[in-house]
C-alpha cells in the first residue's frame, strides 16, 4: 500500500519583520483588522483599528517590540522557534514522504506564500497545526479560516486534517511541568497562571446562553463547552498543577493583554500580581501556558512590567517559567499529535 503524499502546515500569530515604527505599524494593521480579533460591525472596526488604534499603538509597540529583539539576540523568539520546531519534525519525517512548513496567520512567513508552495508539490494529503493550545476563534479560528480561504480557490482539494486545540494533551502538559521543575517551587510565595485575554463577549458566543460570570469552569471542566477557551485555560491549568503537586491555595489564573474598555476575562494578570505584592508575597513563579513559544506578552509582558508592578508594590520577584521553546518534549509532543493524524 502507497503512502500518501503528506505535508504537515504549523501556524502561529505572527511577529513584525523588524521593530521598526513602520513595520509594527503594518503588522498591527493586519492583524488588528481580522474580524475574528475585533468582532464589531466593519466600519467601526476600520475607523477605530486605522484611525485610533494604529497610529497611536504603533510607535509605543515598535519601542517594546525592540525589547523583545535585543533580549533574544536580535530576532523574533516566536519566529526562530518556529522554524526550529520545523527543522527538527523534518528531521523526523525525511524519507517518509511528508513535508513539514511553518507560517505566520500575519506577515511573514504568509500563509498565502507557504500555501502556495503547497499547492504547487501536489500533496494527497495536509495536516494543518495551529500552535495554540487552547482554542479561540481570534486565534486558532482565525488561523483555519485563511488557511481554508486560500486552499478551497485549490483545482485539487487535498484531504484535510485539522488539529484545533491541545489543551490536555498529555505531551504538552508534561512538557510545561518540566519547564516548572527547573524551579525550586518551595521558594515562592504563589504560582500564577497567565493566559491571554479576550473579551467576554468572544467567549460568550461559543456559549450564548450561557454568561461567564455564570460558568463553573474555574472549578471544573464543563464537558458539555470543550470548545470554550476560558473552559480550556482552566483544565490546562489543572493539569500542570496537579504534575507539580500544587494544591488550589498555592495558585491563581488570571488573563493579561487586555485592549480597549469592554469587560474581558478577569481576573486581570497585572491586577493579581500588584495584589500579590499587596498580601505580601515576595516570590511568584509565573507559566504563561497559553504561549509554546516566548513572545512579547511573555518575556516583556511578564518578565519586565509584571516584574515592575510587583516590585511597586513592595514584592522582590515575579519569576517567568519560559515556554516550550525548542524542548525536546515539545518537539516529540508536536510528532505525536501530527502522527495521531496519520494513522
């Protein structure tokens, strides 16, 4: 029996080509316009991401974004892992007759320049990865959209798997454990768990009749909303927790990158954390699980105006565990799930 003719497509968000003032600009526009990022009506959406968002957001990023490159030697962590992680699956699969790429859902490497190389090859077959654990629509929605977007204008449709959230796989959980372990957790006061935010409307639409301020997912999983993000983040949560015999008194989730005015997912991140200075806490160790790879909501987000909130506040040390990165666990966890698709 032939093998089909297989190619593996991994995604991520995205990063500007460079820290530069127009490039951030031109990342921010593309990103910020997705309608799946802002999800208000489209005029308001181009007016308030153009005329508002843009010009006043993108001096301010391009200077942290320039942070983030001089504290990684000069490059985008998310993109030279990305590439790393698929350098070592093509290690894996050479001579098996499956292709692994990597793309950006904004700016460069496109979806739209790797898909077309794709089409090109002929593949029987694509496994597409969006690298990120839980499930949003902002993100890992947004991501299969443009994907299938470019690939139905195809004359040949391949058949298609589609991985579309890792939350508990046991891989990926083990592999955030390990990270935790190269700390001594007995030394810190409090472990905080950190996952990007999105407004609560977002999450309210995988559940309408159902309002966040409602669920009991921050006690449990509801398994009747596997697809809710919020749902998601708390399961994750436990699992690692559980992997590093913590107790539900020694942690707290909370959500970081908050935009705008309407309510997002609370806790807040920079809240918990001056709290936890405020209580008297000197030592917090900090996962941002919902990242497999260091970026600016990591190592400048958490690492430095976390770290600075908590130091105002009279508390010494906000510890970030790094992500996943180019750990070898990871590296077979992503192996796993791709394998899981081929059987």
């Amino acid at each position: 029996m032939t093998k089909k003719k297989t190619g593996v497509l991994l995604i991520n968000l995205g990063t500007p080509d460079s820290p530069k003032t127009g490039d951030v600009r031109r990342y921010l526009t593309e990103f910020l316009n997705d309608p799946r990022v802002i999800d208000i009506n489209a005029v308001g959406r181009t007016l308030l991401v153009n005329g508002v968002i843009v010009p006043f957001r993108a001096p301010k990023s391009a200077k942290i974004y320039k942070e983030l490159w001089d504290l990684w030697g000069g490059e985008s962590p998310l993109l030279t892992y990305g590439i790393k992680l698929r350098d070592r699956l093509r290690e894996f699969y050479k001579g098996d007759g499956i292709d692994v790429e990597f793309a950006m859902r904004y700016k460069n490497p496109s979806l739209d320049e790797v898909l077309g190389k794709m089409e090109k090859v002929g593949y029987e077959r694509i496994v597409i990865l969006p690298l990120f654990p839980q499930y949003a629509s902002s993100s890992t929605g947004s991501a299969v959209e443009k994907a299938m977007n470019i690939i139905r204008k195809w004359w040949v449709i391949p058949e298609l798997k589609i991985i579309n959230h890792f939350y508990d796989n046991p891989g990926y959980i083990k592999a955030f454990v390990e990270k935790g372990r190269q700390y001594n957790i007995d030394e810190y006061d409090h472990v905080l768990f950190s996952y990007h935010g999105l407004p609560e409307r977002q999450i309210e639409k995988v559940h309408p009749n159902l309002k966040c301020s409602d669920c009991t997912c921050p006690k449990q999983f509801n398994p009747g909303q596997e697809s809710c993000y919020r749902n998601q983040c708390y399961q994750t949560t436990r699992l690692i927790a559980q992997g590093l015999g913590l107790d539900s008194s020694q942690y707290t989730v909370a959500f970081q990158s908050r935009l705008g005015s309407t309510p997002w997912l609370t806790p807040y991140s920079d809240q918990v954390v001056e709290e936890l200075a405020k209580a008297g806490k000197k030592k917090v160790l900090a996962f941002s699980a919902a990242f497999i790879a260091d970026c600016l909501e990591t190592s400048i987000e958490i690492g430095d105006e976390y770290q600075e909130i908590f130091e105002e506040n009279g508390g010494e040390k906000v510890q970030l565990v790094e992500s996943l990165n180019d750990s070898e666990l990871w590296i077979e966890t992503v192996k796993s799930l791709v394998d899981n698709q081929l059987k």
